[in-house]
C-alpha cells in the first residue's frame, strides 16, 4: 500500500487536529488522562507530519540530482544551443 506525500501530510495534519481537539475535551472536562492523551495525539501528528515532510523533500532531492547528472551526461552537438 503506497500513499501519496499529500495523502500523510492530510492524514498528519487531521491528526493533530484531533490531538488538539481531544485536549481541549479534557481541559473542559477536567479529566487529565483525556488532557494528555490530546496533547499526546497532537503531538505525535505533528511529529509524524515533520518526518513525512522531510523523508518526501529528500527523495524529491535525489530524483532532481539524478535528473541533473543524467542531463549532464548527455552528449551536445557542437555549437547548438542545447
């Protein structure tokens, strides 16, 4: 099963969002554990979403580098533009 980098920043970004919503929930309601588990669920989105970001601007990296080295290794024709 194989997500697209904007399907796990969505999926992080809710994440947090219910994270946040949760604490809120447990804030209101004085209830600690419900309190920390949001904080915990937020935070955990948040960090996921980093990693995510980061593991997907590294393969972009390499897959442009690639590309590069690949164009520089093309042969060019003596005084054309290309």
């Amino acid at each position: 099963m194989s997500f697209t980098p904007h399907q796990v920043q969505q999926a992080a970004g809710e994440t947090a969002w219910a994270g946040a919503a949760t604490g809120i929930i447990g804030v209101l309601t004085s209830s600690y554990f419900i309190g920390l588990l949001g904080v915990a669920v937020a935070f955990l989105g948040v960090v996921i979403n980093s990693a995510m970001n980061w593991h997907f601007r590294r393969r972009e990296d390499m897959r442009r580098q690639a590309e590069h080295e690949k164009a520089m290794r093309r042969p060019t024709i003596p005084g054309s533009l290309e």
